[in-house]
C-alpha cells in the first residue's frame, strides 16, 4: 500500500504538532518519497500535497520552510504530472517564498520552480512573475535567488517561454552585467 500506513502519522505531525516536529515530519516524509516508486506514491499525493501547501502559509521558522519546500520539490521531481492541480497553489507559493528573509528558504523554492515549471503548461505567467521579482526587488540578496530561480525555469522549459518575454528578459540581464553587485552580475 506504499506510504499510506504511515501517512497519517506524518500527516498529523505537520498540522498539528509544535514547530520541532513539523519540521522533522515533513524532512521523514522526504525520506520517504525519496524511497518509494512513483506508482506507489500516486494514491498519497493528494494527502501529501494538501497539508504541505497549508502549512507554508503560516509563519513558521525558517528550518520547518526549507524542510517543506525540499518535500514539495523531491515529490515534484518524481511525480510531477500528478501535481497538476495543485498548481494554483504551489506556484504562488514558491514565488512567495523567493521574498523570505531566509536564504535556504529562497534556494529551495527556487528549487521547486525548476520542478514545477516542468508540468506548466503555460509557463509565461511564472516567466513574468519571476522577471518582474528581479526588475523591482531593491533587495541584492532577493534579486540574486530570484535570478538562480530564473535560471532553474529556463534550463528545462526555456522553450515554453514566448519571445517577447524572452526579448525582455535578455535585456534586463544584460544591463545587469554592469550592476554594482557581484551578485547579481555573476
């Protein structure tokens, strides 16, 4: 039966227990989904992915964010098709997590969008929301994870973007090669 016996003691673990534990449910079910096929992951995947997204929405540490974001990307990464109708959800949400204080935090929502944006099928919404993040952030930490993000997006879907995206995403980098930041130049 795959994960599903132990499913809900995860399950009640991220929702209901204290910071601590949520933190290490949600790195135990990343071990998990690390060790199970996709076949049998296929009939949890709504029970996963629901409390995952709810708990990213409240204010918890750092550590129970990244240990979120890490899950969502390795079951993205192996069940990714199966995730489609979470995407109203997920993409907000990594995008949002792009502006979080927290390093980790914002390298493993970038993460996340390299593996989300491979089941978009119309990816110039992520593409606009990702280049508009780097044109306005005044903030060189944010705007230099925004643009590793950019590159995670591109590399598997680069081909889904239009070209007047495109067009204006060269455009913006190149003027960044003479940033002040090494940052955001390099």
């Amino acid at each position: 039966k795959g994960i599903a016996p132990l499913l809900p003691i995860y399950r009640e673990a991220i929702l209901n227990g204290p910071p601590e534990l949520k933190e290490q449910a949600a790195q135990g079910l990343g071990e998990l989904i690390k060790l199970t096929s996709p076949e049998a992951l296929k009939p949890s995947v709504v029970a996963i992915t629901g409390p995952l997204i709810r708990i990213l929405g409240d204010r918890f540490s750092h550590g129970v964010k990244v240990a979120v974001l890490e899950t969502l990307a390795l079951l993205l990464a192996k069940v990714g098709a199966l995730l489609k109708p979470f995407l109203p959800q997920l993409q907000p949400t990594f995008v949002k997590s792009l502006s979080d204080p927290n390093r980790q935090v914002r390298l493993k929502a970038a993460t996340a969008l390299s593996h989300l944006i491979v089941i978009h099928t119309r990816a110039d919404p992520l593409f606009n929301e990702l280049y508009s993040n780097i044109k306005t952030t005044e903030d060189p930490s944010i705007r230099e994870t925004s643009l590793q993000a950019l590159r995670g997006v591109i590399t598997p879907a680069g081909d889904k973007m239009s070209e007047t995206i495109r067009k204006s995403i060269v455009t913006t980098l190149q003027a960044m090669l003479s940033n002040p930041e090494d940052t955001t130049r390099s």
